[in-house]
C-alpha cells in the first residue's frame, strides 16, 4: 500500500516535469483568475439568465485539459486539474489571510464611504467559504467528466483520431457536457441553498454558461489543435510516457 502510494505520487511529479510549463502556467493562472471574477455578474436583459465575468477565461481552462488529455491521456489531465485545484485553494487562503490584516484598500479612499468599500473589497477578495466549497468542487468534478469524455469520443474516431474532426468533436462535445456539469453543480451547491434560486434558474443559469463558454472555445480550438500537433511532432513528455509504460509492466 505504501508503494502504491509513493508511485503514484512519483507519477505526478513526473507528469509535472514532463508538462511544458508555459500550458500548466496558464492553466493555474486561469483557473485562480476564473473563480475571482466570478464574483461579478453580467447584467443580461433575460429573466432567469445569469452570467459572471468568469467566462472570460473558463474557456482557457478547459481548452488546456483538451490539449492535456489529447496528449497524456485523462488520468493524467485529470491528476493536472487536481494539482491546479489544490494551487488555487492555497491562492485563496493567502487572499484570506491577507483580508484580515488591518489597513486600507487604495480603492476605498472615496469620501464617506470608506468603510463600506474596504470591507467590500475584503469580503471579494477573502472570499467565503460556500462560494469556494462549490466552486471546488464542481471544477474537479467536471475536469473528471471533460477528460474522460474527451477521450471516450476520441476512441470512436478510429482512421484519423489526430484530425480536425476527431479533435473538434471531442473537444466541442465535452466541453459543453463538462461546462453545464460545472454550472450546475455551483449552482445547486451555492446558489440554490444559499440564495435561493429556483432550480428552474439554476439549469438556465447552467444552459447559458455552457453555451457562451462553448463559443469562445471554438473560436480558440484552433490554438489548441495546433499545440496537440506540435507536441505531437516534438515528443513532448516522453519521461512520463516511459515510466507509465514500465509500471504497467510490473
């Protein structure tokens, strides 16, 4: 048991190594940014529509575990997520504690309001602890169904699964089943029981998240096509692909 264990956080930090730094950079930056935005709505002139500033850069996220998984497999796109996860629990935590230290936002220095407007700010960027518990938890949770997803299509597409087709679909579908998860699942989680929302708005809320985060993930699949061909071409990650291969020899 206790091998088993050392093993497969060795294949971690393997797979650490082996991933180019730039893509696991932006993953994490991405991931961290995405929730904090997440804290301003969209003012949308539809009932029952809702929309935050995180999608901005959720696509980001989710084209990243594409290319992750196109290339190493959803374990491994999945063991990435989850290290990003935990990476943006300890961000939060430094945002909190830096919360609490006594001083003054630059922001807050409107006459009168002073008050009102550092504590806002404390309160955004401190976060509270549902809002980060939903979040978590609908990320890892839709990461596993986007990954494994995307690799189930990719099965399919026997003759040609390095072409555009192949890759579009897989990469198109699971991100709008994975998308919709991850809109649901916050919403159920946190604004259902802690603001209210009917679970009428929460499957819109979700519905329409999917479908502007499907968007912008088409228009910028090409970049992540593209990269899935170069380390492709390049042998990107041969250290990993080797020790995964001798343990599964064992």
């Amino acid at each position: 048991m206790k091998q088993t264990i050392k093993n497969y956080f060795e294949e971690i930090k393997i797979l650490l190594r082996s991933l180019p730094s730039g893509v696991f950079g932006c993953f994490v930056t991405a991931l961290f940014a995405m929730n904090l935005l997440a804290n301003k709505s969209i003012s949308l002139p539809w009932e029952n529509w809702a929309l935050d500033c995180g999608i901005i850069l959720s696509w980001a996220v989710f084209l990243a575990m594409d290319v992750i998984t196109k290339h190493y497999g959803p374990r491994a796109a999945t063991q990435i997520s989850c290290v990003a996860a935990a990476i943006n629990l300890g961000f939060c935590v430094m945002l909190f504690l830096g919360s609490l230290i006594p001083g003054e936002w630059s922001q807050s220095f409107v006459f009168g309001s002073e008050q009102t407007i550092n504590d806002a700010l404390d309160k955004t960027f401190g976060g509270t602890w549902y809002v980060l518990l939903g979040s978590t938890v609908a990320f890892v949770v839709s990461a596993a169904i986007n990954n494994f997803t995307n690799w189930g299509i990719g099965r399919l597409f026997r003759k040609n699964p390095d072409g555009v087709a192949a890759y579009a679909a897989r990469t198109y579908v699971s991100t709008a089943v994975a998308q919709f998860a991850d809109n649901l699942i916050f919403a159920l989680i946190v604004s259902h029981f802690f603001f209210g929302w009917s679970i009428t708005q929460c499957v819109t809320c979700a519905a329409t998240g999917m479908a502007a985060e499907l968007l912008f993930e088409i228009i910028f699949s090409f970049f992540g096509f593209r990269t899935c061909k170069k380390w492709k071409e390049q042998q990107v990650g041969e250290q990993y692909f080797r020790f995964m291969e001798a343990n599964k020899s064992k």
